[in-house]
C-alpha cells in the first residue's frame, strides 16, 4: 500500500500535527514502512552523483523535514542524489567542517551561519553560487545580502529564523496582566506576574541569543564603528535590563536545554526563534500566545536577531556534485518549495514569492503566527559577520552574560572583561 510521507512509520500522529498541514502537500509517495531518511537512503544507492548535505537539525521533525525535501528532489534527478546527513547540533556542524577541511574530506553543502561563511571564505572553501546557476535575483535581499560578501553570493537562504515572543496565556489571564508590546511593559508585567504566583515568570537562555534582541531592540550594533565593541553603553544597559529582573526574582535563566522542553504552568514567556514555534505548540499544556518582540514604542516590534543558516557548497565537491548541490538550492527556494518548508518549521520564507503562494496563505490564515514571522524579519538584525564571530558570541559573550547572571560581577565588569578578552581573541593573541 502506497501513503503519504506523513504517515510513514516513525513519524507520530503528535508530529504529524506539528508538521502542519504542508506536510499533506509536499509528501512524497512512500511506502507505509519507509521514513523520509529510508527512502533517501534507498534513492542514493542507486546515484552515480551523491551530493552530501551535512546539517545540524538535531530534532526528528525538522530531520524529517530535510528528508522529505531531499526525497522529493532526488525524484527529479534520476541518477543522481542529495543525501542529507545529521551532524549534531550548529556548533558540532561547524567543528565537524573544520576537521573536513583538514582531512580533505569537504561534503558537497552545509548549514552555514554567516559568520561560519566568513571562515570558510578565509580557507577559501566555497563555490561561488550564481556561478553554479543558482538563481537569488528573487530572494529576500536581507537575507541574499548576508550570503554576499565581496559581491558574490556564496549561501541560500534556506532556514532563516527570527525571534518572537512566547507567552502562557492562561497565566496572564488568570493573574489580569496584559501581553507586553514594549520592554518596559514586559518588565513590569514579568514583575507583576511572578509577584503574584511566587516564581519568576520571564525565563530566557543566558545567552547571546537572548541578549542580542534586547541589545539591537535598545538600539545596539556590534560592530556599527568597524570594531567589535562587546562593552557599549547600550550593551550594559541591555545586559541590565535583564539583571535587573533577575534580582526582582521576576525573570530565571534555563541554563540547559530547549526552553520549550521544559514549560510548565509557571512558565509566563519567553524571547525564542521562530523554529521554535512547532515545538512549543506541540509541548504547551496551557493557551499559547506568539507575538512580535516588545519594542520600544507600542506598535512598533522590537528587533530580532536572525538566526537560522544559508546552504553553501563547497569547492572541494567533484563539479558534477557542486552543479547538482545549486539545483537542489534552486528546488529548494521554490516559492512554493520554500512555503511549504516554512510552514512546517516556522523559519522565514525565503523570498516575496513564497509568502504568495496558496500555501503559505492557507497555512497562515489558520497559522496567524506565520504572518508574525514576516512581520518581524522586517524589524530584525544580524550579528556580526566575521570568522571569529562564533568563539566570541559562545566563548566570551556568552560566559560574560552568564557570570553576570548569576550574580558573579555587575554588567559593566563583565562586559568589559569579554571587551578584553574579544580584543585578543581578535588581536590572535588567544584562541
Ligand atoms: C540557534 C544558534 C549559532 C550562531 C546563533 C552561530 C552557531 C543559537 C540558537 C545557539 O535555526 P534556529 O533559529 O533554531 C534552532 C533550530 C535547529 O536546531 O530549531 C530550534 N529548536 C530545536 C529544537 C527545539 O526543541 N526547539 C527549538 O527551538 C533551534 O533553536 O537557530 C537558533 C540556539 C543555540 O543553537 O543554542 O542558533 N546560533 N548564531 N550557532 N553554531 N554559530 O554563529
């Protein structure tokens, strides 16, 4: 018996409605007993050219996602196959790349985050895209942008995230507090809520990924002067802003894991990627709200950082592989291609086109969040773009928000050690 991808062994009726309805429209005609991976598997056994694609989408979901995208492909390239292959999470991605490069064993593409781009440039790794016949003339140009360095597009901007606000509703309601729209009425809501329940309503990651918004929304660039400047006034004001809640007992750092693997009822909200919204729709036991980031005015979103990688194709690849990995890039941004992602993952469509598409619109017009994804990636901003970019914002930033957090040093103190310490990283006088 022949079904359709969504019911193929290994994916639960839970995930199927989490994939959503684009799922129904992009599935692949498999066999009842075959996953999306199995028939890739199968479809590359039999390829002359296989092409990896080496990811780090570590959930089943978005794996299955990938899979069912590749599959799809693969059915228009007899003899020739794109092989998605898991590498644990973005930063084990990257390690793993590194370690490729020195033993000569490059895949054919990757995720790549910008700053990633920018060392793989450095090594002189990547194929110039429009050479290899991708089309991005049609693309978002934010996004096109950021894979263009020196005027040549080197990414695809195929799974670009945005950050939004999540909330537990039921608690709002329940405690007669408002949804916040700017930052000062979620301070004061996050204060109010955990006043009355005992337990701090505002979780948050302790982690560039929170503090980026926060930073960009109060106006901060890290690099608006051509330098790296980690100790703004602004940054130790966003870094307060957080501290200050914290010490109120009003906001609580999840040091480890997902925050939408760990929500309860005192859970009241939170700054997440929009990649995130499948996962906390499926794990909420409690109404779920999804707004635009708290800005400074009402009305006006706050800033987001975008998150999410572009695919980039190696040099090292045969040009048979590198040729087969742009056609995949160009099947995969798609107008209706990329909705249809989108709709299942919760990243940013790729292009105008897209959010055109029947698809999209009908997923949005029962999805209202997919219009607040859009809506944000237009008040939104990326970290910087440099190779160093990936120790600085973990190994330095991130341990400075952390130290802080806990109540280890004052925002300025900790700021202005990773100062230091991000102008040796920068100076090549550390690692
Ligand atoms: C993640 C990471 C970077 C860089 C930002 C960089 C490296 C951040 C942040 C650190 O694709 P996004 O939007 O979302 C991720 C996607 C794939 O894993 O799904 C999200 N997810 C997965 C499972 C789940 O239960 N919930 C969920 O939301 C996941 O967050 O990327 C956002 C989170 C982090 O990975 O901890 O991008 N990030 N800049 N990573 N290596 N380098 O420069």
């Amino acid at each position: 018996m022949l079904c359709r991808l969504g019911f193929t062994k290994g994916v639960s009726m839970k995930k199927l409605a989490l994939l959503g309805a684009g799922l129904a429209v992009v599935a692949v005609t498999v066999h009842a007993q075959q996953t999306p991976a199995e028939l890739v598997k199968q479809q590359c056994a039999s390829a002359k050219v296989t092409a990896e694609f080496w990811h780090g989408f570590t959930s089943a979901s978005q794996q299955n996602v990938v899979n069912a995208l590749a599959a799809e492909f693969n059915k228009t390239t007899p003899g020739q196959c794109v092989l998605p292959i898991p590498q644990g999470n973005y930063t084990d991605l990257s390690t793993k790349l590194k370690a490729s490069f020195a033993a000569g064993k490059v895949p054919t593409m990757a995720q790549a985050f910008e700053n990633n781009m920018a060392l793989y440039l450095e090594n002189d790794k990547l194929a110039d895209l429009t050479k290899l016949g991708f089309r991005s003339n049609f693309l978002t140009k934010v996004f096109v942008k950021a894979a263009t360095f020196n005027g040549t597009v080197y990414g695809a901007p195929f799974n670009k995230s945005v950050q939004l606000l999540f909330v537990n509703k039921d608690l709002f309601a329940k405690n007669n507090v408002k949804i916040p729209q700017t930052l000062s009425e979620m301070a004061s809501a996050a204060r109010e809520l955990s006043g009355k329940t005992g337990q701090p309503a505002f979780w948050f990651t302790p982690s560039a990924s929170t503090f980026s918004p926060i930073f960009f929304t109060l106006g901060g660039n890290y690099d608006a002067t051509g330098k790296i400047v980690l100790n703004s006034p602004t940054a130790i004001k966003a870094l307060d802003w957080l501290l200050d809640l914290v010490k109120d007992k009003a906001a609580k750092p999840i040091t480890s894991g997902f925050i939408n693997g760990q929500l309860t009822d005192t859970y009241g909200m939170s700054f997440d990627t929009s990649a995130g919204i499948p996962f906390y729709k499926s794990a909420a036991k409690f109404n779920l709200g999804i707004t635009n980031l708290p800005g400074l005015k009402r009305g006006t979103p706050g800033t987001a950082l975008i998150q999410g990688t572009h695919i980039v194709v190696f040099k090292d690849a045969s040009s048979e592989q590198q040729k087969l990995g742009a056609k995949f890039l160009n099947f995969a941004m798609q107008p209706r291609n990329s909705a249809i992602f989108s709709t299942q993952t919760g990243y940013v469509p790729s292009s105008d086109l897209a959010q055109d598409t029947t698809e999209f619109k009908a997923f949005a017009a029962k999805n209202p969040d997919a219009l607040l994804v859009v809506k944000q990636a237009r008040y939104a901003a990326f970290e910087p773009r440099i190779s160093d970019w990936e120790a600085l914002r973990f190994n330095i930033l991130e341990t400075a928000i952390k130290e802080a957090v806990a109540g280890k040093s004052s925002a300025k103190d900790a700021l202005d050690k990773a100062q230091k310490q991000a102008e040796d990283l920068l100076a090549g006088k550390t690692k």
